[in-house]
C-alpha cells in the first residue's frame, strides 16, 4: 500500500529566520500578518515565492503582540478578537492574491493557538474572523467548533517539540520542551507521519532550516509524497 501523502508547515515571514531557504523544503506557509511580527514587505515576499513554488499560504493569525512575540496570552474580548484575526486573514489575503496565489487555511499562533485548545469565546472569535478557511492545528475547542460549522480540520505534530501525558504541547521553559537534535527531529516526524496531516518545523529555532531539510529527507526515503494538505 502505498503511504499516506504528508504536508510539511512552518511559519514564515516572522523575519526570524531563511524564509527562501524554508520555502524551497517545507510545502505550506503559515505568513505572520502582523500582529506579532511580520510586514506588507515580509508577507509578498513569501506569497510570491510560494506562488512560484507551488506552496500553500496559510494565513498565522495572533493577539497584537509584537513586543512578546504573540507568545503571552491575552485577555481580549470576543468581539474585538474577531475584528482583529478578519484584519489578518484579510490583510493576507489581499497580498497573496496580487502576487497569484491566495490563503488556504487558518492557523493560530503562540498564546493564542494554546489558548483556543480550551477557551469556546476566543476559539469561536478566530473562527468567526477567519471566513470558511480550513483549520489547522490540535485538538481542542477550535477544532470542535469548526467541525460542528461544517469546517475542514487537519491535525499537526511538531517533530521539534516535546508532547505532556495529555497530548498537548509542553510549555517551552519546561525541560524537553525543544528539541534541537537534527537526526531526532528527523525521526520523530517518521513516526509523526503516520498520524497527523501535517507537521510544523518552527522556523524561528536554532538550525531551522537543516533541520527542515534533514526532516524531508527522512520523509522522502520512506516513499512517502509530500504535498500541501489543503
């Protein structure tokens, strides 16, 4: 039987890392739009090279935080949390169709992402500003509620961080919680494969983009095809 196709994501635009280098390995674009880093310049730059390449734009929305990187949660009220994930998406969305390609899904970043794992009024903010795109990311009250709206869902592993007993993502000042050994990383997202749609390599660690390449590598020795999962 042949195996499964598997999507590679990683967030770009965030002016931390190789972006061109990223996008010659990974296959879909999570594009900061803003609101914890990210520029007009930053987001053509890479919807015009994933156009080019063949590469899913994904629109990474986030709290207003450039200052904590989006990585401190915030108490931001329903109504205003959708106004600004609509801003995102549709800031994004403007870009990517002038450079020839559009947004395909959704993705939540830093605090928020772990913040709409359980809270119903942010998660049903992000959805309500994010249209009818496809969502990705982990189990939780995000995924619930757009499953319950008729939304495509897909699940990510993160082959470069460590999982608690309950599944979720260990917090990262926790011991474990980065892994930073290429050949490691390579080999859990082997085994990742099998179970998620997608897995994330986040571009703003230490040897991103070896990693990421070591990863494809890994991938494409199985036989397994690796393709946008929208």
């Amino acid at each position: 039987m042949a195996a499964r196709p598997i999507d590679l994501n990683a967030d770009l635009g965030e002016e931390v890392t190789d972006d061109a280098a990223l996008l010659a390995v990974v296959t879909s674009a999570n594009v900061a739009c803003g609101y914890h880093a990210g520029t007009p310049a930053t987001m053509r730059a890479v919807c015009a090279d994933a156009s080019t390449r063949g590469v899913a734009v994904g629109a990474q929305v986030s709290y207003a935080d450039r200052e904590n990187f989006g990585r401190v949660a915030r108490d931001v009220p329903g109504a205003v949390l959708r106004e600004q994930v609509a801003d995102q998406v549709g800031t994004l969305s403007a870009i990517a169709a002038a450079c020839g390609t559009s947004v395909r899904y959704v993705k939540a970043h830093g605090a928020l992402y772990h913040r709409v794992l359980d809270d119903e009024e942010q998660a049903a903010a992000v959805l309500a500003g994010s249209g009818s795109l496809p969502v990705l990311g982990m189990p939780g009250r995000l995924w619930t509620l757009a499953e319950a709206a008729g939304r495509a869902v897909f699940l990510e592993g993160f082959p470069d961080r460590g999982y608690a007993a309950d599944g979720r993502l260990l917090p990262r000042d926790r011991p474990g919680a980065l892994v930073t050994d290429g050949a490691e990383i390579a080999a859990r997202a082997v085994d990742l494969a099998d179970r998620v749609q997608s897995l994330c390599l986040h571009g703003d660690s230490p040897g991103a983009v070896d990693h990421a390449r070591a990863v494809r590598r890994a991938l494409e020795a199985t036989g397994r095809p690796l393709r946008p999962f929208t």
